[in-house]
C-alpha cells in the first residue's frame, strides 16, 4: 500500500474524528442525550481519533503493513461507525456489528506486533 494511500485515509478518518467529534458536542447533543448514547459518541469518536493517528504513523513508514492498514480503516468503519449510527437511531442491534470494529483493530495491532521489521532501517 502507498504511503501516500494510507495518509490520505489517515487525514481522512481524523477529519471525520473531529468533525463528528465537535458535531456531537454542539449539534448534536440535545439528541445524544434523548438517546443516553453521550457515551457512547465519545467512544466512538476517541476509537475513529486513535486509529486515524495510528493510520497516519504507518503512513510514515517505508512500507505501510496493508494488513495493518485495512485493519484499522475497516475497524474504524465498523467501530465507530456502528457507534455512530447507534447514537443516533437507538437501533441497539447495532451494537452486534461493534465488536467486528473491535477485532480488526485486535487484528491490526497484532499485525504490528508480530512484523514490526517494516518500521525498522537497515
């Protein structure tokens, strides 16, 4: 995956971070506290926030892990997105797609832990 692929996502998400961050906070709150899902915005916004940075950290490396790459844009899609939608419809069965989100960022984090080589110069 190019570097600049994977930056791009990576601005991308953390856009879509603060945007629904600062959204929720002002624009949304009168109905995040209609739903009780407050918490639950948040958690979906610090998850979207952590992995668009992390997203971004591999961008700068020489070779971006795909693996790691596609963990954290489709955790983030899958995580906070369900999040997100969830805070605003109540739709609780939406909570079963969660955990999906939850296990790709797992999967990501694992895919650096266990081939950490392509940050290392040689």
């Amino acid at each position: 995956m190019k570097q600049t692929t994977v930056i791009r996502i990576g601005a991308c998400l953390a856009f879509l971070g603060v945007a629904l961050g600062a959204f929720g906070a002002h624009g949304l709150e009168e109905l995040l506290v209609k739903n009780e899902r407050v918490e639950t915005w948040e958690t979906a916004v610090l998850y979207n926030l952590v992995h668009a940075l992390a997203l971004l950290v591999l961008g700068l490396s020489r070779v971006p892990s795909r693996g790691a790459c596609l963990s954290f844009a489709g955790g983030t899609v899958l995580f906070s997105g369900s999040l997100y939608v969830l805070s605003l419809t109540n739709i609780t069965k939406l909570g079963m797609i969660t955990p999906l989100g939850g296990l790709a960022f797992l999967v990501g984090w694992v895919i650096l832990l266990f081939r950490p080589g392509q940050f290392v110069q040689r």
